[in-house]
C-alpha cells in the first residue's frame, strides 16, 4: 500500500461517512477517482438516489475516467440490482486501476467484483485501510450474512456503572456532548430498543434528534410483555415521528391491544416465559423488515437478558465522573452470572474523552479467542 493508497482511501471512507442515515439498507459506500495525481471525481450512495457511488465518481469526471484509479471502501458490485452492475460501468470507462478496501460480505458478490475487473485486464489492489472500512459496514456485513441486525448495546452511567439513583425523577447522568454522541449513534441506526420498566419511568421519546436529515424514520421497539405502554406517554404522542412496535405476551389483553393499535403502534404477540420476551423473534422479526442495525438503550434487566442470550454485537458505554453507590440501579441487572468465567469476555476497543465523561467501546470476543486488538 503506497501513501497515496492511503490518503485517497481516506478520502473515500470520509465520503461514505456522508450515507449516515442515508445508505441503508444497503451499505455506506465513497468513491474517489484519481488521475495524474489530482481527484476528477467523486461520489457517495444514498438509497434514495439508487446510483452507487462509483457511478457518481464516474458521471463527474466524464471522459477524464480513462486511465484513472478508482478508490472505493467497498468492492463494487458485479450483479443487477436496484441498477446495474457497477463493474461494467468501471471496465467501460475505461478506468485502468482500482483499489478496494474490503470484500463485499453479499454473497452474490463476494469476491466476484474482483474477479470480474481483474479478469478484463484491470490491476486491482485489495485491502487498503481494511479494518476501518469494516467497522464502517459492519451492521451491513452482520445482515447481509445472518438477515439479523447489528446490535449495539448503550449504556450511560457513573464511574461505578449506575444507571438511576434509587428515588427521585429520572435525571440525566452523562453529560450533554455524551448526549448528542448518542443522537450520533441513533442517526446510524435502523431501530432503537427498550424495556417497559424504562418506557415507564424515563417516559422517552426515544427519537434521532442528530438534526441530519434520514431515509428512514428510526423504528422504535418496546418489550412489554403486559402491554403496559401508557397512550399519553411521549412515545405514543409521537408516533408521527417514527413507527413504534410492542412486543407482547402470547395472549395479550384485547382491549389494551385494541387501543394501541388504534392510536397506531403496531402490537406483536411473541412467545415468551415469565413474563420476558425473548430477543430471537424480535430480532427476526426486524430482519424480515431489513433493520440493519438496532439499538439497545436499556434498562437494566433488558441489558443482562441481551448480554446473557449473547446478541449484544457491540457495547458502548458513557461514563460519567460521578459516584452513585449504595443499591442504585446497575447497568446490568437480571440474575447476574454465578462465576465471572460464565460472563462473556470483551476486548476493549476505543476509550475516547467526550466532554467530561470518558466513552468505552469493546466487541465481544469470539469464542476461544483471545485477541485484545483495538483500533
């Protein structure tokens, strides 16, 4: 990989942070084109727009294509979608080099854009700021693979992981730049996830209020296996701003189903046991509606059931130079594990200051493994 491999892939991955919430479902994809050292085009996907990235890059530079290098995060697509295939749209235009940063996780891709550049006579280099270009698409490359979301799991707390004091209104606890990194991460997602018990004591809105414009409304889930969720709470009032589904108990009181539905939340019944529903068919469920990436913001026991059933993808948490102590509400309620080698290991990943509060990001480690590789 040469310094200008380097700096135009930038470049590109830069771009492709322009599709937050634009892109999906499909991936957030930039591409540069370069010739004698100067950029002749660029272009980022939106879904609205349909055309990929590499098409825009390739309609502004025009005839000063031919003989460029394409820089793309993504490996361009070589099958008849929404449009045609990018990859002969790259090889008529002349283009004579690509540099890719990753493989296509689509299976109908996969590797088949490659081979279809390099085997028209183009040079191709692949992997060029790799790992950043996976973190970028990695709810996309979770879907495409599992047709499940990418979980996220977000906590704010004090220094000694505390989510609410024991009495009292609900208060905030990290601080306001922490807050607007969160509005950050609800614009990156599809759908946003709680529990009754928070519904009810936070009475939140649980809306994108990043103030950047989206493809889609953010969805928003409720786990409520007794359809509790009050008709003159915040979410309700606000379903104009996004749809909101309730996962219920199998049999679910008519009347109180009946009245949500009419004030237009969508009521799901899901088989579940002692009162929990389980994350299985909400996740499926979700998948069927191409929600690439879900947002988990708590509470407590909705936290542990995720962490035990092993669906959290990625924890970030927000902590806050506070001390709360005695019995305040912990990040992760729920049962707890018996013994520590029971709880999944983590590997940090990221410790960012944000304001006054410190944000940690860590990815649960794959079974057996032992990295500790942060980025």
């Amino acid at each position: 990989m040469s310094e200008d491999d380097h700096h135009y892939m930038g470049q590109a991955l830069e771009l492709a942070l322009q599709g937050r919430g634009l892109a999906s479902p499909n991936p957030m994809v930039g591409a540069v084109l370069v010739r004698d050292g100067r950029v002749v085009g660029q272009g980022v996907h939106r879904y609205g727009h349909r055309k990929h990235a590499e098409v825009c890059a390739l309609e502004q530079a025009g005839d000063r294509a031919r003989g460029a290098t394409l820089y793309v995060n993504l490996e361009p697509c070589c099958h008849q979608g929404r449009t045609g295939p990018c990859c002969r749209a790259i090889v008529d235009s002349g283009i004579a080099r690509v540099v890719v940063a990753m493989r296509d996780p689509n299976p109908l891709v996969a590797g088949k854009g490659v081979e279809w550049l390099t085997s028209a006579g183009l040079e191709v280099t692949p992997g060029v700021r790799e790992d950043e270009a996976r973190r970028l698409n990695e709810a996309f490359a979770k879907f495409i693979s599992s047709r499940k979301p990418f979980v996220t799991a977000k906590v704010g707390a004090t220094l000694d992981g505390r989510i609410a004091a024991t009495s009292g209104p609900p208060q905030w606890i990290t601080s306001p730049e922490s807050r607007q990194r969160v509005h950050r991460m609800r614009l990156e997602a599809d759908a946003i996830l709680v529990g009754i018990g928070t519904a009810l004591q936070d009475n939140p809105y649980l809306t994108d209020r990043s103030g950047q414009p989206r493809t889609r409304p953010l969805l928003r889930v409720v786990l409520d296996s007794r359809l509790r969720l009050p008709l003159d709470g915040r979410l309700a009032s606000t379903r104009r701003l996004g749809g909101i589904i309730v996962f219920c108990g199998r049999r679910p009181n008519p009347d109180r189903r009946h009245k949500l539905e009419k004030a237009g939340i969508e009521v799901i019944p899901t088989a579940g046991t002692a009162g929990r529903i389980p994350f299985g068919p909400v996740l499926e469920e979700l998948g069927r509606r191409q929600v690439l990436s879900l947002l988990i913001e708590g509470g407590a026991k909705v936290n542990f059931d995720a962490l035990h059933n092993r669906i959290i993808d990625k924890l970030v948490c927000f902590l806050a130079p506070r001390i709360l102590g005695g019995a305040a509400v912990p990040m992760f309620g729920g049962a707890g594990f018996s013994m520590s080698d029971q709880a999944p290991p983590l590997a940090f990943t990221r410790i960012e200051r944000i304001g006054p509060d410190l944000m940690i990001e860590a990815y649960p480690k794959p079974s057996g493994s032992t990295s500790d590789h942060a980025y």
